[in-house]
C-alpha cells in the first residue's frame, strides 16, 4: 500500500460513478449499490456536514473533510488510511453481495 503515483482525474470517477449507477437501476438494485459504495456516501456526507455546520456555526466537526483527511490529521499514515479504508469497502461490498442473495 505504497502512496498512490496515479490518481484517477474526475472525468474517469465520475464516468465510472455515472455507470456503477446506470446498471443499479437497470437491475433495480439502488439500494445494494449504497451499501456497497458505503465509504464513497460517508466521503461524501463527511463533506457535506462540514460545509453545513461551518456555514452555521464557524466550527469544524473534522479536523478537514473529506472524512479521510481528518484521519492523516489526526497522525494516520497515508498507508494506514488506505488499507483500513480497502477493509471497510470489502466488507460493504460483502454485505451488498449476501443481500443479493437474499432477494
């Protein structure tokens, strides 16, 4: 888990993005695909609070948003972010994959 030398530009995420949800509703699976991107919603809503509180407070509930940037300012390794982070996903994407099953 070396620090990244390639990182995806917005175009190839939210193209990626775009599809991932295009096919969840083809199959009529949305749900599946939010517990399954679960890290992306919490980037997301970790950033969103943010703005929200600080907008009507001028207080920070994170040290920086994304959520993932509070954990390296708390003293995590990059490494350390990216792995527990790669744990998380797996078993999101384990969930979503038993729910599957189920229905």
């Amino acid at each position: 888990a070396y620090p990244a030398q390639v990182f995806m530009g917005d175009v190839g995420a939210l193209a990626l993005g775009a599809a991932l949800g295009t096919v969840a509703v083809i199959i009529r699976q949305e749900f599946v695909l939010v517990i399954m991107g679960g890290l992306f919603v919490v980037e997301a809503l970790s950033v969103m609070l943010q703005v929200g509180w600080y907008k009507r407070t001028k207080k920070r509930i994170f040290l920086m948003a994304p959520i993932h940037h509070h954990y390296e300012q708390k003293g995590w390794k990059e490494t350390q972010v990216v792995v527990r982070f790669w744990i998380i996903t797996i078993i999101l994407v384990l969930i979503g994959l038993s729910t599957l099953k189920i229905r």
